[in-house]
C-alpha cells in the first residue's frame, strides 16, 4: 500500500475510472451485438445508429482509440451490408 497521501488518492481515483471504462467496454461489446443480431429486421437500423453513437462517445471520452472505434464501425458496417 502507498504511503503518500497523492498516491493514496490516485489509487482510488483510477479504480473509480476502470470500473467506469469496464462499464462503457461492456455496453460497447452489447450494442454491437445487438446490432449484428438485427440484422435484416425493423429495428436493425435504430440498433446500428445506436451502436456507432456509442463507439463515437467511448473514443471521444478516451476509453477506446479513435482508431479502434473506427476500425470496428467498419467491420460492423460490412458485417451489416453483407446480410
């Protein structure tokens, strides 16, 4: 355990942050199935809106790259056209 009083405080901050991230990951992870899921259906272009606006605010926030974020809209993108 720390025994500088910063230290102390930058251990809780960043535990507070991971479970933030690991919170925003997991939303990320279900949007995006949920999206491959609807496919072909009513919804399937609500679903995909909902989950780009979600990978755009999760690289805008810095919890996953701008590269990563656009890597996967485009891989979800191909995924969609291709059904």
């Amino acid at each position: 355990m720390a025994n500088i009083k910063s230290q102390k405080k930058r251990i809780l901050t960043n535990a507070k942050a991971a479970d933030r991230n690991k919170a925003v990951k997991s939303e990320l992870r279900t949007r995006v199935k949920n999206a491959e899921q609807a496919a072909g259906t009513a919804d399937a272009a609500a679903s995909l809106s909902l989950a780009v606006k979600r990978l755009d605010m999760a690289a805008a926030k810095g919890i996953i790259h701008p590269n990563a974020a656009a890597r996967r809209k485009s891989r979800l993108m191909k995924k969609l056209a291709a059904k």
